[in-house]
C-alpha cells in the first residue's frame, strides 16, 4: 500500500494502473474509519483491480458551528486499517493541496438538497458535491462506493454524475451496525455514556416505521406520531427531523408509495446523529 500528499502524486500511480488496464475503484472517506468504511472498502477491493480510498476532513462540508475542528484524525489507525482490508493506495492531501486558493466554482444540485439534512445544514451538500467532484477529477475512478447511511449524499452524488456525464458509477452500500442496531459512524464516539445506551431508540423507532409501512401504512403523519412516542422514551435524544422521501429524488411524500426512504436526524447533546431505513410500500 502507498500513501501521497500530493495531486500530482495521484495521478502518477492512477497512469501506471490505468496502463495495466486495471478497473479503479475510489472510497472517499473523511477518515476516523470504523467498520461502516471496511465495508466499503472490501466492496471496492471485490469489484475493482486497484482500490483507492481518500482520507481529507473536507472543511467546505462544515458550517461555522459544526465540528470541523474536533472532527477525529486518528491517521496511523486509519493507515493501519487500509492496510489490513487491502487498499492499493490512500490520498490523504492536505487542505491547501485541496483548495490552493479561493474557491470560486462550486457544484451544486438543487432540489436534493433542499430537504433533510440540506435544510438545517444549507451549505453541506455544494462542499460535498464539490469535493467529489475535485476526487473523481484527481483519481478518475471507475466505482465510487458510498454509505446508505448517508442517503442523502448518495442521491445527490448519483444525480451529479448523471447530470454532468461524469465517467463513473456509483455504488451504494448497506448501513453497517452495531449489536444493539446503532448505525455506525465516526461521530457516535462523541457520545457520552448515557448518550449511547440510548441512541439504538433511533433505529428502533425506524423498524417501526418500517413494520407500519409494510403492513400498508400510507399516511407519514401517523407514523410520524407513533415514532415519536417510541422516541419520547429517550430522555437524550432531540429529534431534528422524521421525513418520508423519495429515495431517488428526496422530495417529501404525503402518501407513502414505491421506493421509500424514511429517515431521522436527532441531536444527544452537541452531537447530531443521522439513519435512515428504505421500505417498499405495499402496491
Ligand atoms: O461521507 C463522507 O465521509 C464525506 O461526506 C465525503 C463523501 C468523504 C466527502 O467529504
């Protein structure tokens, strides 16, 4: 395995693979990798002759309040673990390797980022979209893999590579979790104690959506109280939002049919926690 700074760098391993007529495969991450990113990781390495996976705390994705600067860089354990699941190489650049200068030309899908996460956190997504973009320029990978915890982004992503002809496909794959059905991510290690033994509620009240919308279930609103009342019982956590969307196009639904994505953002604390579940609704 490789580890660069540098764009240039890069591009210069990406020629030699792309002579050997190897397939790339790119997982973006901003590192502090946990099991959801092995995951990733491993699809990458079972689909593609050479695995990339970048490691960058993107700071366009931030707002001024958010985590940015406490956000985890535990870079030798990070290495350690891309090591160990069989990444070819691992572009870790700097934020002036990145963003040399002001930045002036942004990418942003409209509509997508309207709602969910996009209301509370309106310049996340064009700092997302942005950097990926500046990743799939740099790397040029044939699959890039991506988390259906982040559904959101991953609609957003897949409508940018459709809407600009970018030479890519995008792969989505499954939330990993914990025993007790708590989504994995980088951020559950800012959870107190009491904070964790609680956060699991979030997935249990989205099987419960999930079991009402199998049973035929049309109405959000009436799932929404009901998965209110489950959340209720978790003294820490403060729902931000419950929404039932589309799962290609993220517009809110007002009755539950096809593909749907119903998905919860919470606060426990100052730590803002997402999952989400995807049910078919009964014809
Ligand atoms: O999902 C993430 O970790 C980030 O949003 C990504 C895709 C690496 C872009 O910075």
């Amino acid at each position: 395995m490789n580890a660069v700074h540098r764009i240039d760098h890069v591009r210069e391993f990406i020629a030699q693979v792309r002579a050997q007529k190897k397939t790339v495969g790119l997982v973006p991450t901003m590192g502090a990798l946990h099991a959801g990113h092995v995951s990733l990781i491993q699809a990458a390495r079972q689909k593609c002759g050479y695995v990339v996976v970048s490691i960058f705390v993107n700071p366009t994705q931030f707002g001024p309040n958010e985590d940015f600067d406490r956000y985890p860089r535990p870079l030798e354990n990070d290495l350690e673990l891309c090591g160990k699941y069989g990444a070819d190489l691992i572009f870790n650049p700097m934020p002036a390797q990145m963003y040399p200068s002001e930045q002036l030309t942004w990418i942003t899908v409209e509509k997508l980022t309207a709602a969910l996460c996009g209301a509370s956190r309106p310049s996340h997504f064009q700092g997302v979209a942005t950097v990926c973009t500046k990743l799939f320029n740099i790397i040029q990978p044939d699959y890039a893999f991506f988390g259906q915890k982040d559904a959101q982004q991953a609609a957003i992503i897949k409508k940018m590579i459709a809407d600009l002809n970018m030479p890519l496909q995008i792969e989505v794959c499954p939330t990993v979790r914990e025993d007790d059905g708590l989504a994995i991510s980088s951020r559950n290690q800012y959870l107190t104690a009491e904070q964790r033994d609680e956060a699991p509620i979030i997935y249990t009240a989205l099987r419960q959506a999930a079991q009402l919308i199998q049973q035929g279930e049309t109405n959000p609103q009436t799932i929404t109280v009901k998965m209110r009342k489950v959340l209720d019982r978790a003294l820490l956590i403060e729902p931000e939002y419950i929404e039932f969307v589309d799962t290609d196009t993220i517009q809110p639904l007002d009755v539950l049919k096809g593909r749907v994505l119903v998905a919860i953002a919470a606060k426990l604390g100052s730590t803002r926690l997402i999952d989400n579940i995807i049910v078919d609704a009964k014809e």
